[in-house]
C-alpha cells in the first residue's frame, strides 16, 4: 500500500501532533510506503538540540504554503485553497501514484485533496486531529467549505468522541474515532526516576507533582501554579515540576516569584523525548490543565507509567480521563478544586494507586501504539477494498 499522507505540521516543531504522525508513520512504514507532504517551509538550521535522535523512517517533503486564498480576510467567501500546496500535492500525485490520501487537519490540504482526489480517483481519509474543525465563531461559508471538504472523504477520523460530537460538523457517512498512541515500550511502569531525583535534589520522601505541555495561554498553566500553596499547607515536603517551554514561559515564572514559591517549582525547560519516561517515573502524581484539548498525548504517557492524574473537565479530556477511575478531575480555572484532588490523591496512597492500576490497563488497551496503528491499517485497508469492488462493478 501507498500512503501519501498530508499535514499542516511536523518535526522539528515539536508538540502532541508532530510526534503522534512521526509514532503513527514509523510504525505504518514497516510494512507500507509513506510519503509525508508538509504544509511548511523547509526547516531552519536551528533545531532543538535532540532533533536527530528522532528516526524517520518515511520519506518526508516540506513543500511550503504560498499563495492560500484562505487566508485573505474575506469572511470566508473565498474557498480556503492553497495554490502553492495544489501544485506541489498534484505533483507528487501524479509521479508517486499512491493507493490512498491520507490527511491530517482539514486545512491547508482539505480543499486541495478534495479537487485532487477526485481528479484521480484516489479515495482520500481525514483526520482531524487539530482545532480547525468548525465552531460557533467559523463564518458561515467557511463552515460550509469545512463541511464539504469532511463529506467528501471516505472515512473522518476524530481523536476522541468529543470531537467526533461536534454540533457543527456535517452528518457524515462513516466517522470513527481512534486516539493517538504512547510507546509502551518506552513509557512503562518498571522505568526509574531515582537518578534524576537526585539530579534535581530533591529529598527521597518529598511528594512530586509533574506537568508537561505547551507553555501556552490556552493551557492555563498558572492555575497549577496556583493550586501549589494549598497543596502545602498540608504537605509541605511538594514539588512541581513543569516541563516545556512555550510564549507563557516568562509570566509563569514571575507568578512564582510572586507567590514565594521559587524553592517548591522547578522549570525544566524543553525535556528530550528520550529523558521523558524518567520524569514521568519520578513523580507521584501527573498533573494536567488546559482549557481545549483534542485528545493530550501526555495524558496517555502518565497512563502508560502507571500514574494517578489530576486534570480538569474540559473539552476532550473526560473523554481520556475517565473521573474517579483512572484519575480525577477538578473544574477548569479553579486552582482550589485542583489543590483539593491532588490533596485527596497524597492523602489516600491507596486510592492513587487503584487509579493508576485502571489508568495503566486502560493505556494498554487503548493507546498502546500497536492497537491504534492496527486501526488505521484496518481503515486504510477497507476502504481499498471497497474501491476495488466498485471498479469490478462499473460504479
């Protein structure tokens, strides 16, 4: 099988989606040909410093977005289409032949692989893995471009049902919904954290609370931050440990600063994939707040490595998290509800740890990488079929 695939993003930004395509594609390309088109300029000398130690073993070609009439402030009335990326997807087309399109977010590829599916007979698949979906601000012509580009794929593949639940995407034929995946392999509950816990100096009974994410507004980090004081009154021996980097960087640790907690929060920064799992190891609770998700990879880690998490009730979330089973989860923006569960996890080891017994067979169920890519072969497979039979009956 032929794979052309299509996104917006990919390595060496790094975030949730990047590494989901690199697991999904690596994994994909064992036994099929990918190649990966993406909507980017080629990339920058300056790369984070560990970019090499990801393998890519898909061919991979960043053919820039010049000239998107979508991004002309029309109210939408001009069609999202991207002339540069129809050429360049047109070209690669018609020399790589593939078997099927798959796209990841619905611009700026959507209208593209739309015309150009039809063009070639080339059944194409779409997954909306980011937040370009339709919402309530979306003009109406943009929603109605939106919806035409999502009814014209065989199969839209939704992160979670959250997603999938949206009131303003169309009725569609077939929708499914198939979460990103952890590395079990990498991210499992026998891995230690004890070097780095004397690394970081931190004391052997000391509670620790880790994050990791996007430093980013949308993720209201502070409101962890926030939760921290409280969480001390009680247990004064706590640490918060915040991976990431992101614009919010600045503002989060002046809060620190402002609230004395300078000696109880410690920033790592950018955190290589690699030293990942020893962070997740080290802490005993996983904390995670954000105001939109559309499935949070991190949240699947914490799973994979046996950890109870704190998060909120928001977007897709409840969706990964299930409440008072394989976590627990506070209101969103109310630091006290969150210092109130994190309390109840320290207070309650027990408690923690049946959490996180649920949490680790619900990743092993769902997440671990080998059922999520055996979903989409299955998908891409079908629907092969389904083409083939067609041609045999004239349609």
């Amino acid at each position: 099988m032929r794979i052309l695939a299509l996104s917006s993003t990919f390595l060496p930004e790094i975030g949730g989606a990047e590494i989901g395509l690199l697991e999904l594609y690596n994994r994909i390309a064992r036994e099929h040909e990918v190649l990966l088109l993406v909507s980017k300029p080629p990339p920058k000398e300056i790369l984070p410093p560990d970019f090499k130690q990801y393998d890519i073993n898909f061919d991979v070609v960043y053919i820039g977005n010049k000239f998107d009439l979508g991004k002309l402030r029309t109210k939408g009335i001009i069609p999202p289409l991207s002339l540069g990326v129809y050429r360049a997807t047109k070209k690669y087309i018609k020399e790589w032949k593939p078997d099927i399109i798959h796209q990841n977010y619905l611009l700026p590829f959507g209208m593209v692989t739309m015309i150009l599916s039809k063009k070639f007979n080339i059944p194409f698949v779409l997954s909306i893995i980011g937040r370009d979906a339709p919402t309530k601000r979306t003009s109406a012509m943009r929603k109605y471009y939106l919806r035409k580009i999502m009814s014209s794929a065989r199969v839209v593949i939704f992160l979670t049902a959250f997603s999938q639940k949206n009131p303003y995407i169309p009725n569609l034929e077939k929708t499914i919904a198939v979460p990103y995946g952890v590395d079990t392999e990498s991210y499992r509950p026998d891995v230690s954290g004890g070097a780095l816990r004397s690394g970081l100096g931190l004391e052997e009974k000391a509670s620790i609370l880790f994050c990791i994410q996007r430093l980013a507004e949308v993720k209201r980090v502070d409101i962890i931050i926030r939760a921290l004081p409280y969480v001390l009154r009680e247990f004064p021996s706590t640490y918060l440990i915040i991976g990431g980097t992101g614009p919010e960087e600045k503002n989060l640790k002046e809060l620190t600063k402002r609230l004395n907690l300078e000696k109880k929060v410690i920033f790592t920064g950018y955190i290589p994939e690699k030293e990942l799992p020893g962070y997740f190891a080290l802490c005993d609770i996983f904390v995670f707040h954000s105001t939109y998700e559309t499935f949070g990879i991190v949240l699947a880690q914490a799973m994979a490595m046996r950890k109870p998490i704190v998060s909120v009730r928001s977007t897709a979330i409840p969706y990964v998290v299930d409440d008072g089973v394989t976590g627990l989860l506070a209101e969103p923006n109310n630091e006290l509800d969150m210092a109130e569960k994190i309390i109840t996890l320290l207070k309650n080891p027990s408690l923690a740890t049946t959490l996180a017994d649920n949490a680790y067979r619900k990743a092993i169920r769902e997440y671990d990488w080998k059922v999520v890519v055996q979903k989409y072969i299955e998908v891409f497979s079908e629907i092969l079929q389904m083409k083939t039979s067609e041609k045999e009956d004239g349609v």
